[in-house]
C-alpha cells in the first residue's frame, strides 16, 4: 500500500502546523491512541523490533505504563534501559515508521474507538476543527488509520502536532499553543498525560475512558469532562465544548 507523501514540513523537530490559523478558530485537537483508536495489544512490541534492527540488540520484557508518552519519549527511555546510545533515536524512529506499515494492516490493524466517526462528524457540525495532537510520527497515524478504515481527510492536517520527536508530550501542546495563537484549543484524549500536556499551554481537556484509564483515575485530571466513551459520552463532549 502506498501512502500520500509527507512533506518538509514532516523534517521539523516537532511538527507544527502551517501557521496562520486565523483568530477564533476552534479546534478540537485529538489524542490517537486510546482514544481514536483502541489501543493495540502487540502495538507495544513495534519499538523494540525497530531498536532491535538499529542496533542489533535483542530486547526483552514488557514494557506497561507507557500510555500516553509519546514515541521519541518511549524509544528514548527503552534506549536507556538497555543501555544502548541514545543517539540511535533518529533511526529508530524511521525504522518505527517503515515498521509500522505493516504492523497496522491486516490482522495488526488497529480498531477505531466506539462512536468515533459520528463524533467527528458530531464536532465538526458544532463548528469545530478536527486536529491531531498525537505522540505518533504523521507517517505512523496514516498506517494506523489506513488500517482502522478511517479516512486521513476527517482531520485538519495543517493544524495538526506530532510527537515523534518530542522527548516530552508538553512540548507538543506548547508547538500547538504557538501556532494557535487567538485560537480556541481543546485536548481531547485518554490519559492523565494529555490532561498534564493540555494544562501546560492552558488548554482545556475532555477526557475519554476509551484506552486503560479509567473514568475514576480521569477525574482527578484537570478535565472539564469525562466521558466513558464517545457513543454513551458524545453530548457530554458537545456540552462541554458548547462552553467554551
Ligand atoms: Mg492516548
């Protein structure tokens, strides 16, 4: 399968949109994992084989708690611990990139969320932008949602953040808070990490209990609201976002 080609833009540290969003855009800006799409079982397992066709090293073991960080910030932290150079990072992502073609397709496709192609319809007729704001690679959400049957064109890409390069998810927020000036921004996504990112840049954040969290643990994040998923939570989400 053959993906549209990522641009330039695709080079930088972490990927901003375009700019010039104009004042009083409102953008919902949507976590990936756990929260478009359920989260993979063996979606874990990608990192180490990449760092394992970088360096040759063989990893072992599971890896839990890692939901929520961001690409860079687990192949970093896994780099560490078996103690290979952390210089690698750039490889490994591309590695994890070429990985990830095939390691979301057919029986390793991802699944998309319950309810989640009515919300973003839902959003968008309440007169909201669809964005991503994702520790993924922009190559790495394609296959996801080529994968998950989700089409890539449900989503602003010139106003979307990716944090494949990003070491922490804060940083992510504080790219989008830059190129969103006078714009109104909302995190929507499934861990207390988006919640922390979101309240770096001010950003309010609506939590959804789609991914391992549960709505018990989201509440005691910043969110304005907490949903159990995106069918039995949709007019939560949209009353939520109505006060904004
Ligand atoms: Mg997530």
């Amino acid at each position: 399968m053959t993906l549209p080609i990522f641009g330039q833009e695709d080079a930088r540290p972490v990927r901003p949109g375009s700019g010039g969003a104009t004042n009083r855009t409102r953008i919902v800006l949507w976590d990936v994992d756990g929260t478009i799409l359920r989260n993979g079982g063996r979606a874990g397992l990608l990192y180490d084989d990449a760092i394992r066709d970088v360096s040759g090293f063989e990893p072992v073991g599971a890896h839990p708690g890692e939901h929520g960080k961001t690409d860079a910030q687990i192949i970093s932290e896994r780099l560490t611990e078996y103690g290979l150079d952390p210089a690698l990072l750039p490889r490994v992502s591309a590695r994890l990139d070429e990985l990830s073609e095939a390691g979301n397709a057919g029986p390793s496709a991802r699944q998309l969320a319950p309810g989640v192609p009515e919300a973003l319809a839902a959003v968008a007729d309440a007169g909201w932008v669809n964005g991503l704001l994702t520790g993924n690679s922009p190559a790495r959400v394609r296959f996801k949602f080529a994968g998950a049957g989700l089409p890539v064109d449900r989503f602003d890409w010139a106003h979307s953040y990716f944090g494949d390069r990003a070491l922490v998810r804060s940083d992510i927020t504080r790219a989008a808070a830059q190129d969103l000036a006078g714009s109104t921004a909302v995190i929507l996504g499934d861990t207390p990490s988006d919640g922390s990112a979101a309240d770096a840049v001010g950003f309010p954040f609506i939590a959804v209990a789609t991914g391992v969290f549960s709505e018990d643990v989201l509440r005691e994040t910043s969110a304005i609201a907490v949903v159990p998923d995106l069918v039995e939570g949709l007019p939560a989400v949209l009353a939520a976002l109505a006060t904004l």
